[in-house]
C-alpha cells in the first residue's frame, strides 16, 4: 500500500447539489435559463439542435468566440469569521488565530455543509450556419467539485484528536504521558499549557470509519473536451418547424476524485494527470504543486454524445429537449483505489484548531489532506476503470413577445451520480429584456422547492451584432449582502471575445 495525498485541483478555477447548468455561456448565465436560449456554438453541451437556427444570426453565417468564462464558489464557510481568505489562485484559506472552541464548531457546520466550486471556460468557439445546417466546434475547460461530510468527520478535521468524538485526550507534561477526560475547558486550558503537548485522542465507543464518515462525499472531476456539433432542420411549414442536433466530444481526464460514504460502506477511486503533480508525486487536495505552464498530460480519454430536439411554433414559442452527457471517460494514468473498514478508535492528527495555519497541503501543518489520509487507505495500482460522464435531461420553453421581451423556463436533472453532476433537478425561470444594443437578464434558480439564486446578466451588442461582450453573476442577493447570506455564493460570468460575421 502507498499512502498519497490526494488531490483535487483549482488552478484553473470547488457543488453539492448544484453545478453549472449553462457552463461557460456568460449569456445565459444571467438568467438561468438556457435550453430554448442559446445559439451558434453556445449551444454546444446544452441543446444541439439550436446549431440550425439561421435566423438568430441576422444574416451572420460565422460566430467566433474565445476564453467565455464562469466560475462559482459556493459554502457557508465563506461567511466564517475564522477563515481569511488571500484571495489568491490557488485558493488559500488561513485561520483567525484568535478564533474560539465555539467558532470552530460553526466551522465544522459549515464543513457538513459543503463547499462546491465550479468552473467552465471555453478556450474556444466557432459555428458556421448555412442554408443546409449548422455546425460548431468549440474547446472547454470543465472543473467541478462537490464537498459535503458527515458530522463526524467535520468535527475530526477540525478539532482532530480534540473532536467530542473522541473521550479521552492524551497529553505529555514533563515527559510523564497522562489522559484526562475530553471537554472544550480541558482542550483549551491544555492547549494554552506551554508545558504541555498533546498527543492523540481515544474513543471510548469507537465507530468505523464508514460509520462516522457516513453521508460523506467528496466528487471532483477536470475534463478537456472537444465537442463538434451538427444541427438541422426536418420539417418545415408556416406555424411549425421541427429541429435536431447532435453533439460529438472526444473527452481528455485531467483529474477525478470520488469518495462516498453510506449503507454502512465506503470506497472511492482517484487518478489524476502526471503533469499535475509539479515534480513531486504528491500533489495535495488544496494545492498544485508547481504549476507548469503547459496544457498537462491526459489521465484518461473517452467520447461523449449530446442529443437535442426543438420546436419553434407561430414565430413565438419555442420547445427545446436534450441529453447531454451520454458516455465516459477510461482513466488508466495515476490510478487509486480508496477504501476504509478498520475502526477509529485512537486518533493522532491535529485539526485545523490545533493548527490554524492553512487548510493547504503545503502549508506544514494540519491540513485536510493529512487528516483524510490517516482516516482512509489509498492503493496506487496498475488498473484502469471506465466511468460514466455526468449525463443530464434537460426541458425548456420560451415565448418571443414582439423584438423586447423573451422569457423562458427549464427543468434540469440529473442521470447518475457521477462528479461533476447535480444531486437532484434544478428549475429555473428567466429571461432577456433588449433595449437595443443592451440585453438585460435576470431569473429565478430553484432546487429542492427552494429559491437556490437570482442571476442577473447584461450583454453589450454593438456595430449590429458584429461584436458582444457581457458579465453575469448567477447570484446577485450574495453580492448584495454576501454576510447575511446562510449558503453564499461567489460567481462571475463574463465574455469579451466574441464575433459574429
């Protein structure tokens, strides 16, 4: 057995629950609705079928379109007055050090809650329209990573062997090894005992680590896709005209992470690209080891197919259905299997209380990594596994009133539980207000029957359509009042390379 440090990288950009359903489509990002809105090559990994609308270019037969960006980091633990955020790429999440035991338990809180980041970025985009179909071809960047633990777990990695999990302390003083009983007075008092180094802490009624790690999931996954797109019209009258697309990737894995815990059973798998690990094999989950300045080695490659159907209906309604996401990626670079069954009953790692330094792996102190790592066993091996893309059905309308006003709504779910996916639907409702050369959106998010964001967009068309730049967020209330906000989100769309010709 090799024991590793996984990793889950951020430096191209971490959901539960919630991932970027319009990807890098800044224009879309603004209201939360896409499947009946996007055009040209933004329809690529939404709805296909959208490729053979001629008339949306206004006589444009070419669009072009380069580094289209959405990032969204979303996580109570944004909020926590213990953590100062640098602000830096790679994330870098330092603790107050004059936080308290108290404010380390709304941390680990926050932690069950989850932490989900999302990033898409569109290096390139082109669709060409003509009189026979439509075809696009474009180049992304997907990152998507889903956080959330159990309560026990949260409270081990943020109080290590200080955790209520855990009874009984075990300390040093004087070089005479002595145990006293676990409680938030004794912790501190023995903290701030200069005399005193703590040592491990002992459960009394010790669980399995599939046990206290139950409800746990952490799902990363990086992907380069190259998708080629085919779009056309079948039929075609007066009041209804009936069309279908079809999408084509060739899928490169970068990184993938999948850990779940439940039904009293724990295991997961991991690869990541040699190119990641800067030299020193052991890239860490909140680092990039050195960052090289070159598009990195493939773990795995695969195909993925997107299907889409539309119908447009008195010149006003639209009806748009897809799939996305049909296929998988084969990962046979830097493969690990994860597993845990050995029961936790004594426990010698510090938390992120003990030690405030940082949550990264490169910081020298406790970090999730080292806590993770002494919880569960990581296997390198020699194997390949072939796993599933996270493929969504996705349902859309929209009505057209006059050259002012479309708005629109969308369901989209789920088909597996893969990295990357939602955990459950997400419905949505919005739109586009076109005040000329200016486009103004907004809309509602919804999920498990609660309003999860408001986006809000706008979207700059000048010299006729020739040239479109745009900024969105996918939740203005965070941005309005980021600390009164229990779940908030950061987000940001925007695009400034974009051509129709």
């Amino acid at each position: 057995m090799k024991r590793i440090i996984l990793s889950v990288y951020v430096c191209l950009s971490v959901s539960l629950g919630y991932t970027q359903t319009e990807g890098s489509v800044f224009t879309s990002a603004g209201r939360g609705v896409a499947t009946t809105f996007v055009t040209d090559y933004q329809a690529l990994g939404i709805n296909p079928a959208n490729l053979a609308w001629s008339k949306e270019f206004r006589g444009k037969r070419i669009a072009l379109g380069f580094l289209e960006t959405s990032f969204s980091l979303a996580s109570p633990i944004i909020n926590s007055p213990i953590i100062n955020d640098s602000k830096s790429i790679p994330f870098e999440f330092g603790f107050n050090n004059d936080a308290k035991y108290s404010d380390f338990q709304d941390f680990s809180s926050d932690l069950q809650e989850g932490i989900r980041l999302n990033a898409d970025v569109r290096l390139f985009g082109l669709a060409v329209t003509t009189k026979f179909a439509g075809f696009g071809f474009s180049v992304n960047e997907r990152y998507s990573m889903n956080v959330q633990t159990s309560k026990d777990f949260a409270d081990i990695a943020s109080f290590g062997f200080g955790s209520p999990y855990f009874d009984t302390l075990v300390y040093n003083q004087a070089g005479s090894v002595q145990k006293t009983l676990n409680t938030p007075e004794a912790y501190d008092s023995l903290r701030s005992d200069t005399s005193v180094q703590l040592i491990a802490g002992i459960s009394g009624n010790p669980k399995t680590i599939p046990e206290l790690m139950e409800g746990t999931r952490i799902k990363v996954s990086w992907i380069r896709e190259f998708n080629f797109g085919f779009g056309k019209r079948l039929v075609k009258s007066k009041k209804l005209s009936l069309y279908a697309g079809v999408g084509v990737k060739y899928l490169q894995g970068m990184a993938l992470l999948d850990m779940q815990a439940s039904n009293n059973n724990f295991n997961g798998f991991a690869a990541y690209s040699p190119s990641l690990a800067g030299g020193s094999g052991n890239p860490g989950l909140f680092t990039t080891g050195n960052i090289q300045y070159k598009l990195p080695k493939a773990a795995g490659s695969g195909f993925g197919f997107d299907f889409g159907l539309n119908v447009k209906a008195f010149k006003r309604l639209k009806i748009g259905v897809a799939v996305n996401d049909i296929g998988s990626i084969t990962w046979s670079e830097n493969t690990f299997g994860v597993q845990a069954d050995s029961v936790l009953s004594t426990f010698r790692v510090n938390g992120f209380y003990s030690d405030s330094r940082s949550l990264q792996s490169n910081s020298g102190g406790a970090t999730f990594d080292s806590i993770l790592n002494n919880l569960v066993d990581i296997t390198e091996g020699n194997f390949s596994r072939k796993v599933n893309l996270p493929s969504t059905f996705r349902l859309g309308a929209s009505i057209q009133f006059g050259k002012i006003l479309e708005i629109g709504t969308e369901v989209v779910t789920p088909l597996n539980d893969k990295p990357g996916n939602l955990v459950s639907s997400v419905y949505s409702f919005g739109g586009d207000l076109k005040l000329g050369p200016i486009i103004i959106s907004s809309g509602i998010v919804m999920q498990n029957r609660e309003v999860l964001r408001i986006p809000v967009g706008i979207v700059f068309r000048t010299f006729a359509g020739l040239y479109e730049i745009g900024v969105s967020t996918r939740d203005i209330q965070s941005f309005r009042n980021l600390q009164d906000q229990e779940n908030p989100m950061v987000s940001v769309a925007f695009g400034f390379l974009r051509f129709r010709i």
